[in-house]
C-alpha cells in the first residue's frame, strides 16, 4: 500500500489558526505596551513616577550625608569622652568635656549641617510624610551645593541620563514597585536621623542650662550629658553601624 503523501502547504483551517494566533500576540504586546505608558492605579503616569524616583533617589544622597554627620558626631564625642577617663586632673577633663560637647552643639548652630526634618502627623501615611520631608530637605541648600565646576555638572548629567535610561527600560509597574521599596527605606532612614538630631537637640539645651552652675556641680552634668546619650535606644541603635 502507497502511503499519501502529506501536502507541504497549509490547509485553510491552518491557515486561518495561524492568522488567530498572531492577532492575538499583536493584542497581547498592545496591552503590554499600554499598561507600560499608562498610568498607573495610582494615577501617575510614567514620567511622573519617574520623577518621583528622581527625587526619592537624590533626597536619599543628601539625608545619607546628613545623617552620617549627626551619627560621627555622637560616635566620635563617646570616643573622646572615654579617651578623657585618663586624665586625672579635673580642672583639664573639664575642660574637655566642654570642648567634646560645643563641637557636637555647633552642628546645631549651622543650619546647613542638620536638616530640620517635620514631625510625622497622626493620620499622615508614610508616603505622603517622605515625600513631605523630601519637599522641606529639597529647598534646604547645604552651604557650597551651590558652586559646581563644569566637570562636577557634566559627570552628574551623565549619571542621570544613565539613571533614566534605565528606568525608561521598565514598565511603570516596576518603576513603582521601587519607588515604593525606596520610600519604605528611606522613612526608615528618616526616623533614624530625627532621633540622632533629637539628641543633639537636646544636648545644646542642656550645655546651655548649665552654664549657671560652679565648676564642680556641672562637671558631673556634663558628664551625665554624654552617658544619657550614650545609653540612649536611638544612640545605641545606630553607633555599631559599619561605615561602607
């Protein structure tokens, strides 16, 4: 028996699947595209949440910065303070102590060194508390952020065009998946420095309340300045932290 011999073309029928098929795939990457350029649940579009992660990412630069002062400050006074455990004479320790403390209080004193950052209101979510913050810490200019050189400007713009290059690869989807993941954070950071700016906060009021005193009485405050902050949760939840 002579086996048929299958013909090489298509029938209708398979014709016609194949035609379903694409129509479908062509449907499929239109949906994909649309929900790419869309907005999102949210209602941003996708340039709007770009450039909330523009903001979210330069806002984290200028906290980090912050919040690395106030922390080396309290670090470095507790080093200094169990260094002057071996002076003996207490008219120098006095000294000393007072000395360790006006350099943290300082900080207080210049206002581009420690970004005042607003308390977080009862019903206020924390979205709208960061972006809050990231709108007071965006018109706060740090002394000098104003004079850059050429080269500075140029390699920052380089950077950027990289950074949107990147994000305009992702859908709007992902965009805000981190923008969520980079609020989460950088609420977390916020939180950490507040307390730091607290302490200092309260330490420059302190020093100050204590100039009223004799020599004697107020060398045990000062010191008792320095162990309330030493053994304070905020302090201590931050001064193991490893510098990268």
């Amino acid at each position: 028996m002579v086996r048929d011999k299958k013909s090489p073309h298509k029938t209708d029928s398979q014709k016609s699947s194949t035609n379903l098929v694409g129509k479908f795939t062509q449907s499929v990457r239109r949906i994909v595209q649309d929900v790419k350029d869309e907005g999102t649940s949210s209602g941003q579009t996708k340039e709007e949440v770009i450039e909330t992660n523009e903001r979210l990412r330069m806002v984290r630069v200028r906290l980090d910065e912050n919040y690395d002062t106030a922390k080396k400050a309290l670090v470095t006074l507790m080093t200094r303070y169990s260094e002057s455990k071996a002076e003996r004479n207490v008219f120098t320790r006095y000294a000393l102590l007072k000395a360790m403390i006006k350099d943290v209080i300082r900080l207080e004193t210049q206002y581009w060194s420690l970004v005042e950052i607003p308390k977080q209101e009862k019903a206020e979510t924390v979205p709208a508390f960061v972006l809050r913050a990231c709108a007071i810490m965006e018109k706060t200019q740090k002394s000098g952020e104003g004079v850059k050189t050429s080269a500075k400007l140029a390699e920052e713009a380089a950077e950027k065009r990289e950074r949107i290059e990147r994000l305009n690869d992702m859908t709007t989807s992902q965009i805000e998946t981190e923008n969520t993941q980079m609020t989460n954070d950088l609420y977390r950071l916020l939180k950490k420095y507040t307390g730091l700016r607290n302490l200092i906060r309260e330490l420059k009021s302190e020093y100050v309340s204590s100039k009223m005193y004799p020599m004697f009485p107020r060398y045990t405050m000062l010191k008792d300045m320095i162990k309330d902050i030493m053994h304070d949760p905020d302090y201590m939840e931050v001064c193991h932290e490893v510098d990268p």
